[in-house]
C-alpha cells in the first residue's frame, strides 16, 4: 500500500483527495495545508507520493517542491493545478515532479497519473 502526504489549503480539496484515494491501494499518512508544513510533513512521515497544490499561503507548491526535492531528490510528487498554471506545471517539473493532475478533477484522473508512478 502506498503512502501518501496531501498538500493543499482547501481543506474540500484535501478531504476529496484522500476519500478517493482510500478506495485504492493507498494509505493517506498526513495532510499539509501549505508549503511550510509541506516540507516538515515530508521529512517526518517520509511518504511514498506527495499531491502538492501549486499555489497556497505562506509558500506555494513550487517552492515546497524545490524544498522536499533538496531533502530527498529521489521524492515522488504530482504537482495539482487550475488549468492555467501551465507555467507554473512546467518549472515544477523541470525541478523533479513526475506527473501533474489538473483541478477540477475526477476519480479516474487521480489513478490514473498515481497508478503509473
């Protein structure tokens, strides 16, 4: 059973997340609700995949990548976003996240991207 460490401010969008990824082979280990407790949830609970939103109060999902990619070049993140944050998608990539899910999005979407990983 993978674990998995869920990032974002919303809470709706935090307790969607993890409803749905309960009915699969994951285990959600934490939640985080910004960048800041991103990074310490990440180096405390040492998750199998991150689902990290883009943008948030007080640091935003890029920057919270650069942070847990420092601690652990080898983390698995898939990076969430409203459509329009293509740039936004891209750096994130460019600095180590595998995949990206975009907002608003279904069931079948989320397994899809977290299955391949």
């Amino acid at each position: 059973m993978k674990r998995v460490l869920i990032v974002d401010d919303a809470m709706f969008m935090r307790s969607t997340l993890k409803m749905m990824l309960r009915k699969g082979d994951y285990d959600v280990v934490g939640e985080a609700q910004n960048g800041v407790e991103a990074i310490q949830a990440y180096k405390k609970l040492n998750p199998d995949i991150v689902t990290l939103d883009i943008h948030m109060p007080e640091m935003g999902g890029v920057d919270a990548l650069e942070g847990i990619m420092k601690f652990d070049p080898h983390a698995t993140v898939v990076m969430i976003s409203a459509a329009g944050d293509q740039k936004h998608v891209l750096d994130a990539m460019k600095i180590g996240a595998k995949n990206f899910i975009v907002k608003p999005f279904s069931e079948d979407k989320v397994f899809q991207v977290l299955n391949k990983l």
